[in-house]
C-alpha cells in the first residue's frame, strides 16, 4: 500500500457515521464531535511516533489546504470523494474536519448561501 492510501480503509468503515454527523452539523449549523477508535489508526499507521492531529478544509468536495494536511487527512479527503453518497453530501458547501490527539473528530458544515 502506498504510504497515502494506509488509512482510507478505516476511513471507508466510518463513513456511515461521517454522513450522519455532517447531516447533524448542517442542521444543527454547529461543530459535531465523535471519538474514533485509536488502536484502528495506529494499526494502519505501522509506526510508533506519529501525529494524527489535523485540519482539513473541504470546498464544494475540493481540498482548500492540501499543500498543509498529513496522509491521515488526505486519505479521509479520498475516502469521502470516491464514496458516490458521500461524494454528493460534500459537493455543494463549505466542510471542515478535525481531529485532536484524543482521536475525537470534529465536522463543521458551513452554511450554503444561496445567491438569488
């Protein structure tokens, strides 16, 4: 496995609850938060010094900070683009993910405007 695709399994066995926490941020228009099952990570990872900290901003399904994110949040990045009904959830808006050493990711949908 390439050193970019290691997490994207893990990724693809939580996108059920990503697309109800983005659906519960949108309504909500507020930050959800949800732990993550760390050993998973750290199983995938193979190393034992690694940071799983990061911000990934999305933007109509585009990552906007791509020059700054580690493997982990690129690999949740592909994971959500290549889901079709994940895809589609994050086509139209503004997402931003992050994750803390505690392995609790937070998912921010920014409000759509709609220009009339």
């Amino acid at each position: 496995m390439k050193e970019l695709d290691i997490y994207q399994a893990v990724w693809k066995r939580y996108l059920p609850v990503i697309a109800m926490k983005i659906k519960e941020s949108q309504r909500k228009n507020d930050a959800v938060t949800f732990s993550l099952y760390k050993p998973e990570f750290q199983v995938a990872s193979k190393r034992k010094k690694i940071s799983f900290d990061f911000e990934l901003e999305m933007k109509d399904s585009r990552v906007m900070n791509n020059s700054s994110i580690p493997p982990i949040a690129k690999d949740l990045s592909e994971a959500l683009r290549q889901n079709i009904a994940m895809k589609q959830q994050i086509g139209i808006g503004s997402f931003k993910f992050s994750m803390n050493a505690d392995f609790m990711l937070t998912i921010q949908a920014e409000p759509i405007i709609v220009k009339v």
